[in-house]
C-alpha cells in the first residue's frame, strides 16, 4: 500500500492557508524549512517580488509542490494560488490531488473562493477534510458553521474536535477521539504540547459538546473516501492547535494514490508501467532559459531518472534526464518518483496541459478539463497587419493553459477567457514581450461561457436565434457565451435537450 498523500488546501484568502502550509511543513519532516519560517517577514516580501518580476516579463506565477514527511507517510502539498493569482491552474491543480483540506475561517464560514473550488473537488469526488481555523478569536457559533457547511456544500458533517469556548473564553480544543483537550499556554496563549486527558469542561460547553458528539453523523471512512463526507477539525493554524490532528487524520484516512480515470477504464496506481498526465505547465520559470516546465502527476509505476515517456499526441518518447522535484523553494534532482508524486519536466513546448505520459502509449487519461473562464475580454489589436500573430499567439497560450481563446460567429475580434484577473496581466505583457504584439483588451458583453453539446437538430435551432451570441473555441467546439449565470438558465429551461456545460475534455 502506498505511503502517499498527495493533496491540496482550498480556502478564501486570508482564512489562513498560508499560515497552516507552514505548520504542516514544520511538523512534517521538512527541516530546512525552519529557516525560512522564522524570517517568514522577509520570505514573503522575497515571494512578492519574485511575483513582480514574474509579471513584468511576462511569465505565469508558480504553484509549487511541497514534499514534507513524518510517522513514515509522504505528503505532497500542491499549492493552489489563490489570490490575485487564482487561475485555471488553480482548478487544475485539483485534478491533481487525492484529496483536499478545506480551511475555513471560524468568524466567516463558507466563502465564495471556498465554494467555487470545493465545486471542482466535487466534479472529481475529491474527499475534503474541513479544518475550521482561528478558534482562538471570536468566531460564529459551532452548530452554525457545522450546518452550513452541511447545507451550502450538500455535504454530511462530523465533526471530530470542539472548541472548548472562542476568543476571549478559549481553553483549548478537546479531540473526539481521544477526550483530551490542547490547552494554551503562556503569554501567547499557544499550544505547547500540553494535552489534558482528563479535563474538566464548564457546563456551558459540556453540553454542547454532547450534542455536537450525538447530533451528526459518525466518521466513515467510505462516505469521506466518496466525497459525501466531512469530518471537521476545529484549530488555530497560528497559534498551533488541531495541526497535529490535522496531519494525523491525513495520513490515517485520506486516500493514498487512486485509480485514475483513463476512459471506460481506470489506471491501477500499483500497475508497473509508468504512466501521468499534465496539469500545469509553467513558462520560462528560469529567465536564462526559455524552456518550460511540466508539472507531471505520476498515476503508476516507478520513475527513475532518463527513462523514456511517450507523450500523448506526440507518438514518439522523449528521453526525461533532468527532472525536477520540488521540495519547497529548493529544486531538486528526482532520481526515483511513484504513484502520487509529481515531477517537473523541462522541455520546450512539447508538453501540454492534459497530456499523458506513459511508457507504452496505450492509456489516455481523462477528466482533466478546461475550465469556464469567469473573466471575458475583447482583444483589441493596435497594429490591424499583426492579426496572423495574434492568432498565432492566442492558439499558443491558449494551449498552454495561460487563457481560453473564442473565435465569435459573428464579427472579427477575439475573445479571451480567464479565471483570475492576474492571467490577463501576463497575456499583455507575453503578447508584446514574445509575439510582438501590442494589444489591449476591453470590456466583452459576456460575463461566463458554456460549451454546447446535444443533439444536431436542436443545436441548429439554437444557432439560428443566438449567433450573436455564439463562438468556438480553439479546438472548434461551439460556445455559448453568456451574459450572466441567469441567461444560461433561461437558455438551460427553454432548451431542455442541450447542455451547457461550464466544463469540457480535451
Ligand atoms: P491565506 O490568505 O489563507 O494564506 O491566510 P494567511 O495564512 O496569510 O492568514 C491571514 C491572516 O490571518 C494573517 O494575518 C494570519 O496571521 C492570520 N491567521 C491565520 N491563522 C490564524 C489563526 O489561527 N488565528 C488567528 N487569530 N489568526 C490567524
């Protein structure tokens, strides 16, 4: 059985992402992580200029894989970059993962990036631990948050610790489990390691308690492995409380590497041969070099190190001798890598998002889809003799997963599709830095995208009256391009025999 969990965080910003990753990494086994921890200050501020300057030359932000250890279990954290980088990668990062913990902050509830990404978990029945943070501060009440989360999610909850009072009455989280409670300590009221096994909690509490033990469904381990259900950890990523449990329930019950999903059929993680897909691929990550990296999810088998892969679509295998591990900020040579690790792999433009790589070129995987963008722009060409560039250059980032390109029905300008504000920012610049081009984008009608799939008859008829609205995208499929989420239900009703689907396969 596999020693693997490889998952991902989803939160709104500022619910504390951040401040768990490090946590998690200083309680795993990454040691020379420490470091940077303590001069976190000036480790962020080394982030955000890195960040600048990624933007300035017009290249994508990183969504880094962190590898931490402990009790024997490998963990492989994907960052999924969730502010004002939040992008396609974003989502797709999660077709990556076996599981998610979904952090919550304890005064906010579900928020609406919280929502959007557990919508892409579900698309894959990603199974979610809920970890709702900053206990230590005034927060919602308990029941509250448990039933929201349970109606907004349409998710059964189980909660697996209790908050023994909030802010100003906190005194500690008592564990389900074991009945012990973390207490604070010290000036900083944190949690040092001292567990009281045998606490005495105030009336007021006890009987919530009770209730909260009684009153939703117990643990079970197929209903979380299905996604139908979370169990829900209550802490404080900052002043340390519920990480350890956090931690222990992944590497208890959070699924090792599944099958994955390759048409009608599925991939054996335990299978021989070695097989992944891409789910990101990032541009001139090194700017003395203009190769790429790939980020590879191994599916199954063993890699070592200058094995040949065949990609998908390329139909003969390259020869993989330099791939990258991320261990944190440091890039390291991988020699070997399994089932739910993912490796970087350089190349240039060879490798593209959705892409399997495999060893005998048999399998293709499935499930990793284009996203509906949630920002649409009108690319505005300020030199007319520079359209085949254009073209050429929306195709190309497209294909790289930077944008989506539309081709309308009608009329000549073209339409790019983002998830996140940033992405338009770097289509700039990449445009005039590498292609050439100097556009600027202005507001398009249309505020999301669908993609059109039924019977032939009834598309016809809904191409006669919409054309206007109507595009394709790059692979020529057709797009219904929506002026607000109402518009595609009403189109939804009075079109029953058509989907409209906020997904798609390659
Ligand atoms: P992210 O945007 O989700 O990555 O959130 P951060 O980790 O950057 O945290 C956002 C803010 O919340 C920061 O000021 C943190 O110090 C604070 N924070 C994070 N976790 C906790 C917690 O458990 N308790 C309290 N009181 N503050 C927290």
């Amino acid at each position: 059985m596999s020693n693997r969990r490889t998952f991902a965080i989803i939160s709104h910003p500022d619910a504390g992402k951040t401040t768990l990753t490090e946590k998690l990494l200083l309680q795993g086994g990454a040691i020379h992580l420490a470091g940077e921890v303590k001069a976190r200050g000036q480790a962020r501020r080394a982030r955000s200029d890195w960040m600048k300057i990624e933007q300035q030359r017009g290249i994508s932000v990183t969504s880094s894989v962190m590898t931490f250890e402990r009790d024997g279990v490998t963990f492989n954290l994907l960052d999924t970059p969730g502010h004002e980088d939040f992008s396609e990668d974003t989502y797709r990062t999660l077709t990556a993962v076996d599981s998610a913990v979904m952090v919550i902050d304890a005064a906010k509830g579900i928020e609406p990036q919280t929502r959007k990404l557990f919508e892409v978990c579900r698309l894959r029945s990603v199974p979610i631990i809920t970890f709702v943070n900053k206990v230590d501060r005034e927060g919602r009440p308990v029941f509250e948050l448990l039933d929201e989360i349970a109606d907004m999610l349409a998710l059964d909850v189980s909660p697996q610790a209790y908050p023994v009072g909030m802010g100003g009455e906190f005194e500690g989280v008592l564990d389900f489990a074991t009945g012990c409670v973390a207490r604070p300590e010290g000036p900083s009221k944190e949690f040092l390691g001292t567990r009281d096994c045998d606490p005495s909690i105030p009336d007021r509490f006890a009987e919530e308690i009770e209730l909260a033990q009684i009153g939703y469904p117990e643990f079970d381990l197929d209903a979380y492995r299905n996604g139908d259900l979370t169990p829900v950890y209550f802490g404080s990523a900052l002043k340390n409380f519920g990480v350890t449990e956090l931690i222990e329930a992944l590497a208890k019950h959070a699924p090792p590497p599944r099958p994955q999903p390759a048409g009608d059929d599925k991939v054996d993680p335990e299978q021989d041969e070695v097989t992944g897909f891409i789910f990101k691929v990032q541009a001139n990550m090194d700017p003395n070099h203009r190769d790429r990296i790939a980020f590879m999810r191994m599916a199954s088998g063993t890699f070592k190190r200058g094995m040949k892969l065949t990609p998908s679509g390329l139909g003969k295998p390259i020869a993989v001798h330099s791939p990258i591990m991320f261990f944190a900020q440091d890039r390291e040579i991988a020699d070997t890598a399994e089932a739910g690790d993912i490796i970087g792999i350089p190349n240039h433009g060879t490798l593209r998002v959705g892409d399997t790589l495999s060893e005998k070129d048999k399998v293709r995987f499935t499930g990793l889809p284009n996203f509906a963008p949630e920002i649409l722009r009108r690319v505005q060409l300020k030199d007319p003799t520079k359209t085949k560039q254009l073209r050429k250059a929306l195709d190309d980032l497209s294909e790289e997963g930077v944008i989506q390109v539309f081709y309308p029905e009608l009329g000549a300008q073209h339409i790019v599709g983002v998830v996140g504000q940033l992405q338009l920012d770097v289509l700039v610049s990449r445009l005039a830095a590498e292609y050439k081009v100097d556009a600027g984008l202005e507001a398009a009608p249309f505020d999301t995208a669908r993609w059109i799939k039924g019977p032939q008859a009834e598309i016809e008829t809904f191409e006669g009256f919409n054309r206007a609205n109507l595009a394709r995208d790059r692979d020529g499929d057709l797009v219904f391009m929506a002026k607000s989420a109402w518009d595609v239900n009403y189109q939804q009703e009075k079109h029953p025999e058509l989907t409209f689907s906020a997904t798609k396969e390659r």
